[in-house]
C-alpha cells in the first residue's frame, strides 16, 4: 500500500529513465551482438573491424541500426515512465 501509493509515484520516472540508459548500452555494446553474432564479438567491435577493413558503408549501417534501436527502445522506457493525469 505505501509502496504504490507513496514511493511508486516518486520513483516511477527515475526508475524509467534508468531502464531507458540500460537498454541504449545494451543496443550499442553489451549483450545482443554476441547473441547475433556467433562468436564473442559486440556491435562496436563488428563496427570497427569494418571500419578497419575498409567498409566504410556496412560499418556505418551497423552503427545507424545499433542507434536506431537504441533510441527506440530508450523512448519506450520514457513513454513509460512519464505520469499521465487524468481528470
């Protein structure tokens, strides 16, 4: 009952916008590369090795998709957490 009714309210956008920071970094460097990719390599590193072999344009799609889906799922979290009003 307090938890709801007091604490919830207070924490609500902070815990959201946590949510939101969480998933951008997990989109651009943690988790999902290596989970698409079959060896241990992340988004930046696929990026880089691109960019080292000189593939200048799939690197830049790589990049433009990891943020892309990162502010995707970071405005998800920050519809979440903002408080609606209604009367």
């Amino acid at each position: 009952m307090i938890l709801q009714r007091v604490l919830w309210p207070q924490l609500r956008e902070v815990m959201f916008w946590s949510g939101g920071v969480v998933s951008f970094w997990v989109w651009g460097d943690y988790a999902l590369g290596s989970i698409a990719a079959s060896r241990s390599m992340t988004l930046g590193l696929l990026a880089k090795g691109l960019l080292e072999s000189y593939r200048v344009e799939a690197a830049s799609l790589v990049v433009l998709v990891c943020l892309a889906m990162g502010a995707i799922s970071y405005r998800i979290f920050q519809y979440g957490g903002t408080t609606r009003v209604t009367r």
